[in-house]
C-alpha cells in the first residue's frame, strides 16, 4: 500500500461515529495481508464488535459461487454450458414461458432474457426499487429452496429471446439452483459447500439461517430514518435463508481465499479459461463472464446489496491483490471500496 494505512483506518472510524459505519476491510497483496480494519457492531443491542471472524450477509456477490457450482458440475459431465434448460428441467421446475433455446451458458452470464422476479433495471417493466418490499404479502420463512421463487417470475413474458443481449438477472440465478437440485439430486447449498467451500478452504461460510442464532454472525441493520429512530434488523426485508442469487454468508479472509481459488483453477478446474472469458459487454467497459464481473480497470470479481447488507469483492490478476468489503448496513461500501483503492494506488 502505497498510501497512509493509519490515515485510512483513522477515516473509517470517523465514519462509525459520525455515519453509523459498520463493516469489515482487507487488503491483500501477493498473499500479504496491506490493510485490514473492522469497525461498528455485529449486534447493536449487545454491543458486539466487528472482528475479522464476523460472518457478513452477501446478498448478490453469492452469485459467484453459484457460477463456480455449475461450472463444477459441467467439469463431472452432469450438465454441459450448451444444455437446454427445457431438456432437463420438468415443467413444473421451470418458467410455463421459457423460451426453448435457453441454455446454461445464458444464464450464466445475464442473456437468457427471462423476466425477473427483482428487476434491478430502472427502465424495465416490473423494476423493483426496494427488494424488501418483495416480502410484505409473501412470508420470508417460506422461501427455502430455489423452487419457491418460481411462482414470482415463472408466468412472466420473456424481455426477449436469448443471446440477444446482456441484462443482469436474479431470477437467472434462481433457475441456475433449481437446475443445480435437479440434476444433483441434493439441497443447493449441500452442492455448493462440496464445489466451493471446501475445495477453496471456506471454514467459515455457508448457508445460515437469519432467525438461527449462530456465533461471529453479523445482523442487518436497515437504513433508519433519522438519527433518533431505532435500528432495526433486515429479518423481514429477506428470505430467511440465501439461495443460488444471492444471501450466503462469509468472512473477509474466505472471500480472499474464494478470489485466489477461481482465478488459480482451483475451482473452475478444465472449464476456467471459459468461465472467465468477457461473454457479455455490460456496458462502459463492464463485461459479464460466468457470474463474475469483468471492469475496466482489470480486476473481476462482484458486488451485492439487500436491505441492511452491501458487499464487494475484487481481485486485480496483474497485481495480485485482492480487495473485499463487507458491511452489515447500508449506502457505504462502494465509498469504502474506493478509499481503500486510492490508499492502495497511492
């Protein structure tokens, strides 16, 4: 690190006490730990500290390990990235307006064109502008398996055909687990701790619950709407356990080792080079390789966010350096992710 880490670490903690930041930092260069930082509270109400054991809700970076899953599972010849989703999936484990040609390939890199159950597009029909709202009328608890999200995108009208364009999609995702239990046989998140957390040294990820207590587990606190008004838990703003797009939980230092693992082999094995090639231009230098966001500047890795969670992981090849932040509240880790970046560049 080339910038003043005593400087960095000084300005986040002003952030926990003036902008109510929360969350955990780390920088790793050549397999050197640069700068690690944890601020704020895993529990409020008890005052727990953040430390770099804290497990971190990860909303959407989840579709990372989702990706390498499926890419698992292609390198053992169960599936194949040119398998129809309709030569395997039964009618009713798939949308009723799938379009025939869809692949695994499709959904693997946001161009399916399936309609979402979030659209996170502002300019698209059925765009969700708050993914909590998704749970007033539908009870969190009753969302286990990818199947349960089927009924919320299943009937909807494609956007277009495949492989026409790139449009990020959560309910993508959602059809890549339901695949990944068909052809399995076995609970999603069993499939992903033996392809995933295991081959990468992941000891302290995994699936968790929300109304599971369950040690060095941070909560999600939502945005409150003054000062004086009392913090609040994300427990009815998500489903109560994380699935194929997103809501997994993990440490700074296992999504350090995860970055290492994909981008040695570890994980993608035969299938890498593939994986990791730019399938889809998201625009102003952004591209889309299998679940992995490709940016301008040359790193890959992804982001996430739901209610009460926001995280970032990257990792630059060339300079062989990973960067994650995690943050159990909302609205400040993208600002975190950049200060680190320009202590980092100096």
């Amino acid at each position: 690190m080339r910038g003043d880490p005593e400087a960095l670490d000084a300005e986040l903690r002003r952030w926990t006490d003036e902008r109510d930041f929360s969350g955990s930092v780390l920088l790793v260069e050549a397999g050197r730990t640069t700068f690690e930082g944890c601020y704020g509270s895993a529990d409020r109400a008890n005052a727990l500290p953040v430390t770099p054991a804290t497990r971190f809700a990860l909303a959407s970076v989840t579709k990372l390990f989702t990706a390498c899953a499926v890419v698992g599972l292609v390198n053992v010849d169960l599936l194949d990235f040119d398998t129809r989703l309709v030569d395997v999936l039964p009618p009713a484990a798939r949308p009723s307006t799938l379009h025939p040609d869809v692949t695994v390939h499709h959904l693997l890199c946001h161009t399916s064109g399936i309609a979402d159950y979030a659209e996170e597009d502002p300019d698209t029909p059925g765009y969700v502008e708050d993914y909590g709202s998704l749970w007033v009328d539908r009870p969190v608890a009753s969302m286990l398996r990818p199947i349960d999200f089927l009924p919320m995108f299943g009937d909807r009208e494609p956007y277009r055909p495949p492989g026409e364009r790139w449009q990020y999609s959560n309910a993508g995702y959602v059809l890549l687990g339901i695949l990944v239990e068909e052809v399995t046989g076995r609970p999603f998140a069993e499939v992903v701790q033996e392809h995933v957390f295991d081959p990468a040294g992941m000891s302290a990820s995994g699936f968790f619950r929300l109304d599971e207590p369950r040690p060095d587990t941070a909560l999600g606190y939502l945005a409150r709407s003054s000062p004086d008004a009392p913090w609040r838990t994300n427990i009815h703003s998500v489903p109560v356990v994380g699935g194929a797009d997103g809501g997994a939980f993990s440490t700074t230092g296992d999504l350090v080792r995860f970055l290492q693992s994909v981008d040695d082999g570890t994980l993608l094995g035969p299938s890498r080079d593939r994986a990791m090639a730019r399938h889809a231009e998201a625009g102003d230098g952004f591209a889309f390789g299998y679940g992995v966001l490709h940016y301008p500047d040359g790193r890959f890795g992804h982001g996430g966010g739901d209610p009460g969670v926001e995280a970032l992981v990257a990792r630059w090849p060339e300079e062989d350096t990973e960067l994650v932040v995690l943050c159990n509240m909302e609205d400040l880790a993208g600002e975190a992710r950049d200060l680190m970046i320009d202590a980092w560049r100096g």
